[in-house]
C-alpha cells in the first residue's frame, strides 16, 4: 500500500488492475481483521469514515469499499443505512481455518484424516445413542444415494458427504455438523484422488458402500460400540485408499482443490 489517498473511486479503476486492486482490497481487509482480532475495534464500535479509512490506509475507495464488503461477506463487519458500518458482535474471536496445503499431498490429508477419526467416531457413537426415527431413515437415505452415484457412474463424494452429514444431525450437537461441513473442504480431496484412478476407482467406491452399511446398522440397532468400532474401520480404510492413490493424481488433482479452497475462504496468494 502506498501513502496516497486517492480522491475519485472511477478514476481509481481505470488507474488501477484489477488484479491489483483484489490484492490491495486483500490487504486492507486483513489489516482492518487483525485491529478487531486485537481489540482495536470492539464489538459494536463504529468504524472511522470511509475517508478517514482511505487517507490512512492510503487507497482508493473502491479498495476500501470492497475491503469492507468482504469483511461483511464473512460476518466481521454490518452496516446500518446512514448511521455507518460496525463491528459484529463475535467478530473478535478467531475463526477456523487450515492451510490449504493441507490439501495438497498425501503426508497432509492423512494427518487430517487422524484429526477427523476421533470427531467421527465420536459423532457415530452420539447418532446411535440419540436418533429419532426420521432422522435415521435420513441417514438411510444418504446410505443409498452413495451406492446409487455409483452405479449411475458419478464418483459419490457429495452423497458421502452427505452420508456423514446425516450422522452428524443424528447427534443432537450442531457443532458436530459444523464441523464436518468445515472438514469436508480439505478431506474430499483424498476422497476424489483416490476415486480419480480408474485402476482403483471402482473397487474403492464399493469398499466405502460396505463400510457405510456396517456403520448405519449399528447406529440403527443403537449399538455404540458397534458404531464407534464401524466408524474407526472406516477411517483405518480411507487411509489406506489415500495411501494408495497414485501419485500423478495427487499432482494434478490435489493441487487443483487447494487452489479452489483458497479461492473458497477469500484468500490470495503468490503462484
């Protein structure tokens, strides 16, 4: 960022790319972040004047104007029409957030995969401790559609996904589901990886089919043992198919998730 203010938000576009502009915006909108995260601006507390912000920062106020509508897109930020832009209640407090090399190689996902054993065994215990009927015709469902992706010759990831997903609902923890939701953007990358090669692909699916089944029949008979042991083997399993994922495949597809997910969380980074 430069000390210059500039006067005119039109003349500002035509002067800068719009390459240009996304990174400043980029940074501006980490700068304003960090001063909530340090307690520079509290919940509630009204932001200084576009113009202010802009002289300080030196920027444009398109920069800032988009600075601004980013932190809003992500709850930071809320504006009141004529009275002027806050900060959120809650916006201080850190979100969750991983690297997104995280997702890059296969040494990565496997110790995300660790990470993910634990909350699923867990959550599999929890669903068949406390499912309601409906929600385990849910889970049923999910269970289904993952074979029926399959057969149709789709890779079944999203249908896992929300295979898992139903399990979560079936604990009676939103924040089970929360994070699935969150993990799901680094995991599905060993997921389609592995289903990529077509040495394996098929003999793949239809692994995580039996393995589901044998997941969904002890929540529906409220075995938690049954459960937890059902879901650990799962885990065990997809290890084991993210291991043997060739590696062109990691090269290629990997790296193409990693740069969706940054993408995803609005970040930009050097190539």
């Amino acid at each position: 960022m430069t000390n210059r203010p500039d006067q005119d938000a039109t003349a500002d576009t035509a002067a800068v790319r719009p390459m240009q502009r996304d990174y400043l915006s980029a940074q501006v909108a980490q700068a304003l972040e960090a001063r909530i995260s340090e307690g520079a601006y509290t919940p509630g507390t009204k932001l200084p004047s576009e113009a202010r912000l802009c002289a300080e920062f030196g920027v444009s106020r398109t920069v800032m104007r988009e600075a601004v509508s980013g932190l809003k897109s992500r709850g930071k930020l809320n504006s009141s029409q004529g009275r002027g832009v806050y900060v959120s209640e809650g916006a201080h407090l850190a979100p969750l957030a991983l690297d997104p090399k995280a997702a890059v190689s296969a040494e990565a996902v496997l110790k995300l995969l660790e990470l993910r054993a634990g909350f699923e065994v867990q959550a599999c215990m929890l669903a068949a401790r406390r499912h309601t009927a409906i929600q385990l015709q849910r889970i049923r469902e999910q269970l289904d559609s993952v074979a029926a992706a399959v057969r149709a010759g789709q890779d079944g990831i999203a249908q896992d996904h929300a295979f898992h997903c139903a399990i979560c609902a079936a604990t009676d923890n939103e924040h089970y589901l929360a994070i699935e939701q969150f993990l799901f953007q680094y995991s599905r990358v060993g997921s389609r990886v592995s289903r990529a090669d077509p040495r394996r692909g098929i003999r793949y699916a239809t692994q995580t089919d039996t393995e589901h089944a044998r997941i969904y029949r002890a929540i529906a008979r409220r075995d938690e043992t049954a459960a937890a042991a059902a879901a650990q083997e799962h885990m065990r399993a997809v290890a084991e198919r993210v291991r043997g994922a060739d590696h062109h495949f990691w090269e290629e597809e990997a790296q193409a998730f990693a740069h969706q997910i940054v993408h995803q969380q609005g970040l930009l980074v050097p190539r």
